[in-house]
C-alpha cells in the first residue's frame, strides 16, 4: 500500500538502534528487493552441527539450530521449500541476518506476495517462527528475492558475547570488533544496543552495570552512552525527558567514557580472523579453543 502513497521504500530501524549519520540513504535507492546486514554465514545455518568446538560455540551453535529450524531440520527445509514452490519459486538457504536495520523496496514486496510468503512459512511448522529475524532470515531464501548485502557499518552491534563470536564468525560480529578496537577504527553509521541494558537505562553505568562480564567479546556500549543521551535531552527538552523517562535515567553516567569502559577481548576475533584468511569456514573449521 505505501507504494500507492509515492513511498518507494521502507526503512526499519529497531528502537534500541542509533543512526549516528544519514549514509543509509544513499543505500535506500540501490534496494530492488530487501537490504540488510549478513551476519551468520549460511554455512552455518546447514543441518550438521560443527564439531570441535568449545563448549561456549557448542551451545550457541545448538540453540542457533533450534532458532532456526526452519531450515536445519531437513523434513521443516523440504516444507519452506515445497511453499516456496507453490509459489512458483526456488528455495536456497542464505546468510542469517540481523533485523534491527531493514530496507524494503515496497513495489516488491507486493508482487513478491510477501504477506503470503510469510503465512506459508508461519504454517511450515507447529512452532512457528523464534522471532522476527529468524522470519527474515528464512524468507530472504527463496530464490527470487534480490537480497542488497549492506555495508555491516549500517547495523553494528556494541555488545556481544564471546560464544557469538565463536560459533560464527559472522561479518557482523568481526566489523563490530574492528568497531570498538579504537575510535574511527571502523565508520558506525548506526550503532545497535544489543545484549545489555539500553543507553536510556541506569544499569548502563560502565563499572556497576551486571552486563558487564567476562563472557562479552565486545563492550563498547559505554562510551556511546552519554553521547546518545545528550542527543535525547537536546531532542525532546527537559520537559519531556522528565514526562517519558524516570528520574535522572538521561542523566549524564559519570564512568561512562572512563578509560577501559569500551571493552574488547581480540582473541576470539584473531581465531575468526584466521580461519576466515585460511579459507575454513567458521562452523566447520575447528573452533576448538580461544587463543
């Protein structure tokens, strides 16, 4: 419908989601289809499990085949594929995704029949779908669905476990590291608030906040904190930070920019570094351990 209103394309950004600068747009026309990051290699969303890997990658790699079963199943992927042929179309597993950033060409989205696209795949299982992007990830696979890869500068997340490293490897999770080793490292065109307390929230204090553990590859969530609630304060004004926010939750955090605050452990990202420049993929490479 929003096609018929002269809107070409739909941009959706998730509320814990900061665009630091307006290079998307130059991204917006260029999306035939649907635009998003890569993020889990479609190797690793294939039906064997990877072998060899530390228990923390072992785990995530189990509850990412749970996630999305949809195609690690085979008898659930011959479903997604025989509703994909209903359509009239082809059925090939592709990159997982992250669906805090999404670009959507609208006038494809209607002759796609996206919307029944979807209900097919609702129905392929009892379970239906993990969540949103799990929906996305496996819908982006039928065959006629010109994905645009966006520059993972579009959706970097500032915190992040060691075992999503590990058991991936994903372009997403490795730009993020570049990201947070120092400042203009890597351009951050939005900055996504993942795993961990949100900028708008008092747990963020970088020397109290409980998030802030060992088993985090990358914590640069506190340095971004202040400068996302100044940008608040200065938006809405003192009266509307105190009508939608609780006392002093957009009060400036005192170690947030402290040195050490941003965090980032590179060895998981020098293991995924160096099976990515040897050419072995990252779920069947061996992660055996963090060097």
């Amino acid at each position: 419908m929003l096609e018929e209103y002269g809107y070409s394309h739909t941009v959706y950004v998730d509320a814990d989601a900061w665009p630091l600068d307006d290079a998307l747009r130059f991204e917006v026309p260029r999306v035939d289809g649907i635009g998003c990051v890569a993020a889990l290699p479609a190797q690793c969303l294939e039906v064997e499990l990877p072998r060899g890997v530390s228990s923390a990658a072992s785990r995530a790699a189990k509850e990412r085949a749970d996630e999305y079963r949809l195609v690690t199943d085979p008898a659930l992927r011959m479903g997604v594929a025989e509703a994909a042929a209903r359509l009239g179309h082809g059925y090939r597993v592709v990159n997982g995704t992250n669906s805090g950033v999404v670009v959507y060409n609208n006038e494809f989205l209607k002759h796609a029949r996206w919307a029944d696209w979807m209900h097919a795949l609702v129905n392929v299982s009892r379970r239906g779908f993990y969540g949103d992007q799990t929906a996305l990830t496996v819908a982006l696979g039928r065959a006629d669905v010109p994905v645009r890869w966006l520059h993972p500068r579009f959706n970097v997340m500032v915190t992040l476990p060691y075992s999503y490293v590990l058991s991936s490897c994903g372009e997403d999770a490795l730009y993020a590291g570049r990201a947070a080793r120092a400042a203009g490292a890597a351009p951050v065109s939005i900055a996504h608030f993942t795993w961990g307390p949100k900028p708008w929230m008092k747990a963020l204090d970088a020397w109290r906040a409980t998030h802030r553990l060992k088993t985090n590859a990358v914590q640069n969530d506190g340095p971004l904190a202040n400068d996302y609630r100044a940008w608040v304060r200065e938006t809405l004004g003192a009266r509307r930070v105190a009508r939608f926010f609780s006392d002093d939750a957009m009060a400036p955090l005192p170690n947030a920019t402290a040195p050490g605050s941003a965090r980032l452990d590179p060895r998981p990202f020098r293991r995924c570094g160096a099976l990515t420049a040897g050419g072995a993929g990252p779920c069947h490479g061996g992660m055996s351990s963090v060097r």
